[in-house]
C-alpha cells in the first residue's frame, strides 16, 4: 500500500489537457512534447522546419501519442492562429500551452549588428508574447482556466559573455510571465517560467568541449538533460502546482550560485 502511494503521488495525469509546444522539433521542447503526450495529453507541435516538425510528430505517434505537426515562423501571426485553430478543431479544446522556440545569437555587445538583434528579438519575444496571446484568448473563451509555461534561461539572471541580446529576452520573458500572473490569475489562467541551464541537446553536443566544461564548472558535476527540464516542465503544467503562478523555476544543477564562466 505505502509503495502505491508513492506511485500515485509521481504520476502526472494529462489525459484531458491539449498542449501547443513551439520549437519542438528536437531538443527541449521535443522532449516536453513526448513527456506530455506519454502522460495523455494531445499535441500541436510546431517547429521551423517541417521535416523535423513531421519526424517528431510521427515519433510521437509511433509511441501511442496523439500529436499534429504545425511547421513554420513561431512569430508569423498567421501560423499562431493555425496552431490554435488546429488545437480546437482537431482536439476540441486548448488548455496548455508552452513557446519553446528561441534562437542563441552569440556576439560581443559593441559590435551585434542589427539584422541579429531583430532576429532574436522576433523569436524569443514576439513569438512567445502573441503566441501567448492567442493561447489565452482561447482558454478564456473556454472559461476553464489554464496553463502557460514560458521558456527563459540562467541568462536571464546572471551575466554570460556574448549572450547581452538573448540574455535580454530571456529576463523579459520572466517578468512577461509575473504581469501575466496578475492579469490571468482571475481567468484561472496559470502563467510560469522555466530557466534551464547548460543543457545536453542537439545544439550544444555538436561542441566536443562542452560536456566536459560545464560538468566541471556546475556545482551538480553535469550539465542538465532535455529529460531534466521536461520533468520540471511537467511538474509546472500539472495540478500539483495548482496554486503556482508567476513564478520561474532555475534547473542549472547550481551554476547560478556561482555562476563560474566556461571562457
């Protein structure tokens, strides 16, 4: 009896819930679209590029999940109405919502060129912002609250060379989600963040130091998994952090303590 009390209290049930996941090809957000799916929720995965949206989608589907590919630009209003509209009219409802997508632009502060700056700033904060946006609308609409989870990073928090642009947009997503927290809170509309540290993804393995240098300068001796993150993700998404809001998670196994540079 004691042992399936521990089971029931680890088990996360999304049988009811329908998820749009930007960015969600590969990586972070691919792994909180499997989690989620695996615990029964429907999917809306967006992704860039349509070849890795469609080979996620059907890696999901494969797996028993219920999930559909939306490809294109995260900032394009018009693929945030289609993922909302592809939410409703393929899985009846929107109840989370998670914009993953960001770009990692690296560059000295005196010389980041203004093509970059627009960039990022379209990626990392106009498509979460509208994206969020749409998702709520529709959830007030719906009058049965929901959840929000957005994606910042410890550069949001501590200083890190040539991340001045990113690191921006990621502290403003954080503040974006405790203004959200007071505006939604009367639409039972809960809005959190998530700022992971290093993490071992597609991206930052293709480096061969990587690894090696943030296992030595993290006070946890390792950079975070994707499944690391997810499992926070989920845990924010899910009922038992029901009264939760505004609020951003750290996952960086310490790094911010001491926040030690990998130059």
């Amino acid at each position: 009896m004691y042992i399936f009390l521990i089971i029931e209290m680890t088990t996360l049930d999304f049988n009811k819930h329908v998820a749009i996941i930007t960015g969600s090809g590969q990586g972070i957000g691919l792994e909180i679209a499997q989690a989620l799916a695996t615990q029964g929720a429907s999917i809306v995965l967006n992704d860039s590029d349509a070849n890795l949206a469609e080979r996620a989608s059907s890696q999901i589907k494969r797996s028993g999940g219920k999930c559909i590919a939306v490809s294109g630009d995260c900032s394009d209003m018009k693929i945030i109405s289609l993922m909302v509209e592809t939410a409703v009219k393929e899985f009846g409802k929107l109840t989370l919502c998670v914009p993953n997508a960001g770009i990692t632009l690296f560059s000295d502060f005196l010389n980041f060129p203004e093509t970059s700056f627009d960039k990022i700033i379209q990626t990392n904060l106009k498509g979460g912002f509208f994206l969020t946006q749409a998702a709520t609308r529709q959830m007030v609409k719906q009058k049965s609250g929901g959840n929000i989870l957005l994606m910042s990073s410890v550069t949001g928090h501590q200083a890190h060379e040539n991340l001045s642009a990113y690191g921006m947009t990621k502290a403003a997503l954080e503040n974006l989600s405790k203004h959200l927290a007071l505006e939604l809170s009367r639409y039972q509309i809960r809005v959190n963040a998530i700022a992971p540290g290093a993490t071992l993804t597609e991206r930052t393995t293709s480096d061969e130091h990587y690894k090696k240098v943030w296992s030595t300068i993290t006070p946890m001796g390792k950079p975070a998994t994707v499944t690391d993150i997810a499992n926070a993700a989920l845990f924010l998404l899910s009922d038992k952090a029901s009264h939760i809001t505004g609020q951003t998670l750290v996952v960086d196994g310490g790094w911010t303590v001491v926040s030690p540079t990998p130059f």
